[in-house]
C-alpha cells in the first residue's frame, strides 16, 4: 500500500513541476524564451529542452524501454540538449517534452517502484537502481531546473511561481522596499564583521 502512495506521490508531484517548468515559457517573445541569461549560457527554453532530454533517457533506456524521441547516445551528449538552435521552434521543443511525459508516464504506470534499472551514466556502485530511485532523481532534476526558470524569469519580466493562478499582482514598490531592507541588511552584516 505504502508503495502506490509513494509512487502516486512522486509522479503526482513531477507532473506538477513539469507544468511549472513549461509555464515559465508563457507570454515570453522568441529572444527572450532562447537568450542565454546567465554566464553559462543559461537560458529557459533550453532548460525544457534539457529536462525532457533527461527525462527521455532515464525512463527510457534505464528500464530497456528507449524512447521513441531521437536521442543522441548519451556517451556523445555534447551540451546542445541545454539551448535552442535557431531551427528548432519552441512549439518543437514543447511538443517533444509532452511526448517524453506520455513515454515517461507509460514507464512509471506500468512498472513497480521495484523495478530494476541500470544507470550506465553513474558510477560505480550506483549504476543498477530501481524506478523509486530514478522517479527521485528525476523529480529532483525538474524541480531543480524549475528553480532556475523561476529565477530567469523573475529576471526577465519580475513573473514568479509554481502556477498561473497562484500569480498576484507584482506590487513594484513593495519588491523594492522588500529589497533594499535586504540590501540594508545585508551591508550591516558585512561592515559590522569587517571590523
């Protein structure tokens, strides 16, 4: 019983941080959904792109049920899983994360948390495993990588959140004020240590 719950829990919770991560693209232009916004390169469509790109392999070729999604063998993986060429579209790039859930989701449904894997990736003594560990994984990863679209896009345009209907009104005046008392606060600490 207790194994339907957690199995029930975690897939109902990554099927919430992936609607997360897609919303962060919503209302977004072309640039500023593919623009690198850190250092790194770091930008939010290639945040999708990368995150069904993993999801793809660990529910996939872990559990010998590779995805239909052409994927590149994950010993040559040479970063491109993590930004948008410009041929490929956002709606390209959505439509193929929705279609690694449907595999993802068909894994996870009709397997035991039991499961055996092999993580050929990890290593040694991590590489077999089972769905339970590999569902934690990969909710871990989304999760992850929604905390950073999060904070690219508050970036972007001040937008935060889980959900669009969970979104106030961004008070500007009250960010600002929040702020600068973080600012202050922040200063004071520093001063008062490098005394």
């Amino acid at each position: 019983m207790i194994d339907e719950f957690a199995k029930g829990n975690l897939h109902g919770r990554l099927r919430r941080d992936r609607e997360a991560l897609l919303w962060k693209l919503d209302g977004l232009s072309e640039y500023d959904a593919r623009r690198p916004l850190t250092a790194t390169g770091t930008n939010l469509l290639g945040l999708v792109k990368h995150v069904a790109t993993v999801e793809a392999r660990y529910f996939g070729e872990v559990f010998d049920r590779p995805s239909p999604e052409p994927l590149c063998r994950w010993q040559d993986s040479d970063g491109s899983d993590q930004w948008a060429a410009e041929d490929e579209t956002r709606d390209r790039i959505i439509a193929f994360y929705r279609r690694t859930w449907e595999h993802s989701d068909a894994t996870i449904d009709e397997l035991p948390l039991d499961a055996p894997g092999h993580v050929p990736w990890w290593p040694e003594p991590g590489p077999n495993t089972n769905l339970f560990a590999v569902m934690t994984h990969v909710l871990s990863e989304t999760n992850r990588h929604t905390g950073h679209a999060d904070i690219l896009r508050e970036g972007l345009d001040g937008r935060t959140g889980m959900r669009a209907e969970h979104e106030g009104r961004i008070d500007e005046e009250a960010r600002a004020a929040h702020r600068a008392k973080i600012e202050r606060a922040a200063r004071s600490a520093a001063s008062s240590r490098a005394e």
